[in-house]
C-alpha cells in the first residue's frame, strides 16, 4: 500500500498452487524483468487472478526471476495475493506403462494406414452411389471421358 513499508518476500509455498495472484493496477515492473511475456502475462492478471505456476510457464522466468516479480509486484502495492486453500499435491490419474515393441508397432502401422483405408472405404462407398443413383445416365462417357480430342479421336 505505501512505498516505505517492507513487505515480506513472497514464502516458497506461494508457487505450491495453494495461491493465486491479481494485479490491481498496472506497476512498474524492473527493468531486467520487462520482456513481452512477463507484459503479456501482467496484462492477463489485470483481467483475473492467475496461479504461480501459471505466472511460472507464461513468462518462462526461473523460480528466481518469478519470485523477484512477485516481490516487486508486491512492493508497489500492485498484487492482490488470493489465498486459495490447502491443497493436495497433484498426482498423475494414470501411471503410464511402457509399451511392448509390438504394440509400439500396431500404433505405428495404424497410423500409417489409417489414411490409405480411409480413402479406399471412400471410393468404395462413391463407387456404390454411383451404381445406385438412377438419375445417372447409361453412358458414362462424358462423365469419365472428357471431350478431348485424344481420347474422342
């Protein structure tokens, strides 16, 4: 709130997820610290509170330079610090297990061929409505050969 007053630097569980942070107007942000993603990301906060982590990944600052932003943010008196709860520490939902050399092979294949059987179930499938459509004229003539003079002689 006031220049003179020392605030506290900003303790290590603010970038634990437990906080989110807002910026109430715009500050004056250090000269080392003025690039266009920490901008980017200090016009974002303007619009609503964003977690440490999120401030982290968007302005691609280490823990060091995030921290210093923090605590210069907070010094002007420009950071609004939400406190959000305790919080379980995420844990993957899924514990992903190395695939064999087979099914690594299977998925490589079916990509591959994915398209080439796609493209074939689709001249199957124009081959087939071209058969049934009866509006279709006999002679195919003008439709599968053009009128060229190679071809019509």
């Amino acid at each position: 709130m006031y220049g003179h007053e020392k605030r506290p630097l900003p303790a290590e569980d603010a970038f634990d997820g437990s906080h989110a942070y807002r910026l109430k107007h715009w500050p004056r942000i250090p000269e080392p610290l003025r690039t266009a993603r920490v901008l980017g990301a200090c016009s974002r906060m303007t619009l609503g509170p964003v977690t440490a982590g999120w401030l982290l990944s968007q302005t691609g600052l280490d823990l060091a330079g995030a921290s210093e932003l923090i605590t210069a943010l907070q010094a002007q008196g420009a950071l609004e610090r939400i406190d959000l709860g305790w919080r379980v520490p995420a844990e993957p939902a899924v514990k992903r297990v190395p695939l064999s050399p087979v099914a690594r092979l299977r998925g490589r294949l079916a990509q591959r061929f994915a398209w080439k059987q796609a493209l074939a179930a689709t001249i199957v499938c124009l081959g087939v409505s071209a058969a049934l459509d009866h509006r279709m004229p006999a002679d195919l003539g003008t439709l599968a050969l053009p009128n060229l003079p190679a071809v019509s002689g």
